[in-house]
C-alpha cells in the first residue's frame, strides 16, 4: 500500500487517552488545574474524563454527540477495526512509537463509561465546527486534534478523499476557536502522511496574521505519522 492509499471516506469516531493529549499538544496538566478547556472534535477521546481526575475541567464536544451510547459504542467498534486494518496495511508510514489500537480502545472505553453521566453534567456537548454552542471567551485554552487539516482532501495533503472540509472551513473553523478562547487555540496534526508541509498552513497563519492573530508552530512529543511531530498554537 502506498502513501497515497492511507487515505478515508469519513471522518472516523476514534479517540486517544490524556497521556497523548499531554504529547500532542505540550500540555502541564498542574498548570491546567482549575482551568477550563474546550476538547473539540473530542470524538471517543477519554482527555475530559481523565482530566476531571487532575481538577481540570473539560468540556467535550463533537457532532456525533447527538447519538446514544450504545450507538458511539458500535461506531468505536467498527472504526478501531477500520483503523487498525489501515495501520497494519501502512505500518511504515507511522512512528515505531505509535500507541497501539489496543491501548487506544481502553481510552475510548473510558469514555463509554463516562458519557452517559458526562452528558448529564455537560461535560459532553453536541456541536460542529464552524459554528460552536458555546459563547465568546467562555475557555482558558482550546484544543482541536484530528480533524482540521489531516481530514481536508488528499490534494492538499490531507487524508481524505472528496473532503468536505475546505480551506474557508478551515478558516472560518478556527476563528470560532479563537472565539471561544481567553489564552490561545492548539491544533495538531498539521499534516497526512506525505511529509511535507501542508498546502494551507502557511496561507492560514497569513489570513489569521491579517486579523491580528499570532500563530506559531511548536514541536512536540506526540509520535504518530511518520512528520507529524508539530502543533499549531495560535495566541488570542
Ligand atoms: C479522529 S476523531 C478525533 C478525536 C480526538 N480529538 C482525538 O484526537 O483522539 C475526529 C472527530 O471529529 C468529529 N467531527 C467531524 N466533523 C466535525 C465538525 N464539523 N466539527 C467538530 N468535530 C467534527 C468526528 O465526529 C470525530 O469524532
């Protein structure tokens, strides 16, 4: 399979644990204490629960929310074995670090056990990029991995064929980010897996520099695909 073929139709629900949330995106969970994070496009990720255990509020949100547990518990099923037929098919192109499918199914069974309950408290909330139910600066920090640029179309280098998700998407996604944030937005990845620089991540940083946005890319410690070791911070 070639790089090429590491590629999906939909968006998947797959998610990680805090552990990785802390690589992907230079977290200090002690700084975080008493804070309140948005975790968007949270998917099955188990970074809110987990984090209500450090004293660090976090509101999860996804579209797919709208949906009972026990249908989020059979798209976990499915997409985890969608997943991992694709890694075990490209194994080369990721990290020989990578956290196994295996593992990444115990955080996401976390989350399962927490959602019902979560949902009650609002600590899950139903909502979809570019226009998110929360109001303006209602964050201290706000976190988006998975889904901006890794799931724009193969033709921009990201893993989606036929992608919905345009480059005004994209930015119109991140202004609502910065919106919903008092300190800075964090996204990662910023790349599929051909390991060049994504088309739109230097015209985005330059369309959100021309409203007075700050963006820097930061090196972290989250190892997946093979390149994608960066984040995108933008300051608000
Ligand atoms: C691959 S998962 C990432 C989960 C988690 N952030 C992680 O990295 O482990 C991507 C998620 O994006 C969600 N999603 C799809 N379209 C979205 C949109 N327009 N706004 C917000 N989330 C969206 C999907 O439902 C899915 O759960």
């Amino acid at each position: 399979m070639t790089k090429q073929e590491f590629k999906f139709e939909n968006v998947v629900f797959f998610g990680r644990s805090i552990d990785e949330y802390v690589s992907m995106f230079d977290l200090h969970l002690d700084d975080l204490k008493g804070k309140r994070v948005l975790d968007c496009s949270a998917g099955p990720s188990a970074f809110a629960a987990q984090a209500a255990q450090h004293d660090i509020t976090v509101i999860a949100c996804d579209p797919r929310y709208e949906l009972d547990v026990d249908t989020l518990a059979s798209l976990v099923d499915d997409h985890a074995e969608e997943v991992q037929q694709k890694q075990v098919q490209s194994r080369h192109l990721f990290h020989p670090q990578l956290v196994s499918v295996a593992e990444r199914k115990l955080a996401m069974k976390t989350f399962l056990q927490d959602y019902e309950s979560g949902k009650k408290i609002g600590r899950y909330v139903a909502g979809a990029l570019p226009k998110l139910p929360f109001g303006g600066r209602s964050f201290d920090l706000v976190l988006c991995a998975n889904l901006l640029f890794i799931y724009s179309d193969v033709s921009v280098g990201g893993l989606m064929h036929g992608s919905p998700f345009t480059y005004q998407f994209h930015l119109d996604s991140l202004r609502e980010l910065l919106r919903v944030s008092r300190q800075d937005v964090r996204i990662y990845p910023l790349q599929g897996t051909d390991v060049v620089e994504h088309d739109w991540l230097h015209p985005i940083m330059k369309d959100l520099a021309k409203s007075g946005y700050v963006s820097q890319i930061r090196s972290v410690d989250q190892r997946d695909i093979i390149g994608a070791e960066e984040m995108l911070r933008i300051l608000v």
